[in-house]
C-alpha cells in the first residue's frame, strides 16, 4: 500500500504526498527502506528563506511561489514553526497571508513544528524535505523563522538560503544573525523603500565583501525588494538560480551533503533515547541524593 | 601527575586550573573517570550571559565581575567565541574591555571558541564548566555572543540565563530572539539611558507576563541598566541571586539536568565520526555518481 502511495505522490498527486509525510512524520515501519532506492540527487533543489518575524519573509515566499507558478512551475513549500509562545501572533498572520496559495494545484504546502523539549528541527525534516524534492516539484522552498538554533541548521541544509533583511536597527541588525550570515548565499534587503535602505544595502555588502567568502565582492548576492509590491522579485528568483548553479559543483555540494548526512546519523544514534524515561530516571537519583551528572550518562553508552 | 594537579585546581589555583582545562580540551585519557567522582551538584553556580554584540554584553560582565569581586567572591569566566568572520571585530572590543581583570587574583577568565565545520559548541564546553565550578569559585559566569544556535544551547545549560537586550529597532527585536526569549530567565534592558528605553522595557515586561511563564508577571525578571555607568548592577545580581535560588528547587533543575546528560551523551555518541573521513568518503561515491544519502549514513549505524 505504502508503494502505491508512494507512486501516485513521485507523479505529484497532493493528497498522495501529504499522506506519505504523516507516514515519514509517524515513522511508520519501512519508510526508510524506501529513501534508500530513491535517487535524492536528482531532484528538485531546495530553498531555504529564513530571516527575523516582522522582514516580510512571509510576502516574500508569497511572491516567489506567484512568480514560479506564473511560469508553469511546480512548487512545494515547507514551514516550520517554532514553538514558541513569543511568535504566534507573527506566525498566524504568516499562515493567514500565505493561505492564498493552499489549493492551487500547482502548489503544495505542509507546515511542520519544531518539536521537542530539547528544542530543535522537527525530528523528520530532512527526510521530509528529501522526499517532497523527489515529488514532481521544480523547486522546494523551506521558510524557517529567524528565532534561534533551528534556522541556522535548516539555512546550513538547503541548496541556496536566502536571509531576509529589513534596514533598521543601525547597523547591528547584520551582527545579530552572524550563524545566519555564514549559512547564507542570498542576502535579500526587504522594505528597501524605507529610510535607510541605502545605507543598510552599502553596509551589508561591504561585510560580505570583506567577510572574502565571495569569488567577487558579493554584491551580485544582494537583492532589494519590496515584498508587498513584488518589486525585485524577478531579480531574487534570478540571483537564487545563479546560486544554485554554482552549488550543483562538488565543491560546494559536499558540505552540504556532510551536513545531511552527519544530521541523521546523528537522529538515529539518539532514536533510542526516551526522554521522558530520561527525565524520570534522573528524577529518581536525584530526589534519593544519588545523582551525579557523568555516572548517570554511562548508562546510555 | 593529574590527581596532583586536580588537588591543585579544586584549591583555585589559577595555573592548575588552567593545566587542567587544557588536559579535558585535549580529552587525554582518564579526564572522564574524574567527573564521576566529583559532586557537581555542590558547586559553584552557572550564570550564562547572552544577546547580540553591541548590546554591551562585556561591559556588563565587566561590572558583574567587579561586583562580585568587591564582595570578597571567586569569581570564573568562560568566553565563547563565535568562529564567525563577521564577529572579529566585536569580539576583540570585548577582549580588550575585559583584559582588566586577566590577572585579578579572584578572577580566572578562559576563552574558548566554538569549533566545528558543522557548527555547534564546543565539544567541550559542558565538561569544562563543570569542572571550573569544582574550583573553588562563587560564580561561573558564561559569556556567549547571540548569533546562532551555539548561545541557545549554553543559554540551556546554565543555572541562570541572562538576556542582555538594548532599546532599540523597535518591537521586533525581541521577536528575533525567541528562542533565546524562553531559555532566559533574567532580562536586561541596557543602555537605559537611551530614548525609547522606557516603551521597551514596558513592551518586553507585557511580552514576558502574556507568556506566562513566570509565577508572577515577570517583571521582577527585568533589569534596567546602564552598564558604562554600572547603573543597576546591583539589581542585576539581586535578580541573578534570586533566579538561582528558586532554580535549586528538583522541579527546575530536572529539565535542565536532563539537557546536560542529553547532549554528553549525544556527545558521546558521535564522537567516533571522524569528519574529515565522513567528508572524503562521500566525496569519493559522489564523484563516482554512486552517492545515495540515505545508503550511505547506514555504514555509521
């Protein structure tokens, strides 16, 4: 059954997809076996869009997924939502905005939580993420919100990421997303008909310029935009095509591979750890005065 | 020769201590059958200092420390680096501002720079913390700089977080940092001298009061200062010292134990991944197009 599934979502049937990631989500027995005949190489690139609540990344998805259907693409979008009770009223008014496009047929969307006490990526996401590339989609754009380790990681796993800016705050706004920087190659100046747009866009690409990590100065991975009137759009859509040419060479991809790969031997090392178990056999010691933080950790060896 | 110089340290000793650090760096053998032998629950308590360069972080663990040190306490500092090229600048101010205490007889000062072409902390970092709490000190302040997911995760280890914020950018700068917002547990506001800090520091007090988080409002969590001056420093440790009383409660420091065992034992875990090897491995396959992601991770099982 899973294998019939399984074909009608590689021919990009929705409902076949959306079933087969509850699937992956609720690891159901022998979903892994099926990666491992799944060509994960040639599929469809993914977009990571990340950047501060309140930068118009939200718009600016908004936008991209118009321009890429506009041209008789298909696209799938991937949310993920921290869980954090300081960003539901940002989060809500990104799911209201962006909803437009839940029934088109040429778009599939899925929102996934980050989930877990311990905090992090939903545990699934890149087998998630893997799967839906391999769906009959030409593109997969990943929207995390800029609020701490999660988007750093999914930025350091997509094909291109793309960082949202708006110019305020002076300049420190660059200095506070320095992890976010690094994992960038698309560094987007949103609102740039605000006051200070210029001065914000100079300051930026002088850091990327000397930051060296660029062939060139890295201006030509500055784009300004106005999401809310889809200025700059085009250019965007441009600049993330040049980047993800340039990391299709090995050069570029094999970082990106180690990454992925380190990531889920690491998931599954730690699978058989029951955190709840955990958390009660600590509780124990703890509560018996018995407890001692290195003894304790030698029983998951 | 390290019981020797084990004695040596748990006195204080600044040399020792040093030595010491530097054999648990190195992890030379045996360093690990010392922490379970070791009481680290009786010791010193962990303050984790954060929030984004220009906040005048260093400023104020500059006056923390002179604080402390007026009292007659020991005080350590563990600086985390960011391997960010963007950070060289902020992070040699910070140095030079704090090198006044480098050779306080109470004070003991240690950098350490996150490693790690995948990011993270590092690998270290909870041992060795652990550790200088055994050395007859008062206070281990930890100082990270808010960039990534490295400040998170220490924000998560340490007996009190302190989130250092300044008025400015408006209303969105807390939304930034929500990750960060739900690991501290004490909030300053500095630069209070500055416009705007009063509608912040009431926008961030109704923030922390509709997160319910705290049993009261969570106003007592809000300090103003102005750390140039060492304007509400004194409040600032009142609010420290309070945090960490209730944290000695089982109830708050179950969740954080379990966080600690979590990652050594993640550690642990992953310490066999060679990543250089891992990177040469898969570059080989993937020149050789014979490259499947989810083939390949099950050689490391």
């Amino acid at each position: 059954m899973f294998q019939e599934l399984l074909q009608q979502a590689i021919k990009g049937d929705h409902k076949s997809i959306a079933r087969c990631i509850s699937l992956i989500e609720n690891e159901v027995p022998g979903f892994e076996a099926l990666f491992s005949t799944m060509n994960t190489e040639k599929s469809a690139p993914v977009v990571g869009i990340t950047g501060p609540p309140g930068a118009g990344k939200s718009t600016l998805v908004d936008q991209l997924i118009g321009s890429y259907v506009n041209e008789g693409k298909k696209v799938a979008v991937i949310c993920i939502d921290p869980s954090s009770p300081f960003n539901f009223g940002a989060l809500l008014g990104d799911r209201i905005r962006m909803s437009e496009w839940y029934n088109h047929p040429s778009v599939f969307i899925r929102s996934l939580a980050s989930r877990g006490s311990l905090g992090g990526l939903h545990p699934m996401v890149i087998e998630i993420t893997d799967f839906i590339r391999m769906c009959n989609v030409d593109v997969v754009i990943v929207e995390t919100v800029g609020v701490g380790q999660s988007e750093v990681e999914i930025a350091g796993l997509a094909d291109a990421t793309v960082l949202v800016l708006v110019p305020e705050g002076g300049d420190e706004i660059q200095f506070m997303k320095a992890g976010l920087m690094e994992a960038a190659s698309v560094f987007v100046v949103n609102k740039s008909d605000r006051e200070g747009a210029d001065r914000f866009t100079i300051l930026l690409k002088s850091m990327l310029h000397s930051s060296g990590r660029f062939a060139d100065d890295g201006s030509n991975n500055v784009v300004n935009t106005v999401a809310s009137t889809g200025e700059g759009i085009e250019a965007l859509r441009e600049c993330i095509s040049n980047v993800l040419v340039e990391n299709t060479s090995i050069e570029k991809r094999i970082p990106l591979l180690a990454r992925r790969a380190y990531r889920l031997i690491e998931k599954r090392r730690m699978a058989d750890i029951n955190i709840q178990l955990l958390v009660e056999e600590l509780t124990d010691l703890v509560k018996q005065q018995k407890f001692n933080l290195y003894q304790f950790i030698n029983k998951y060896k």
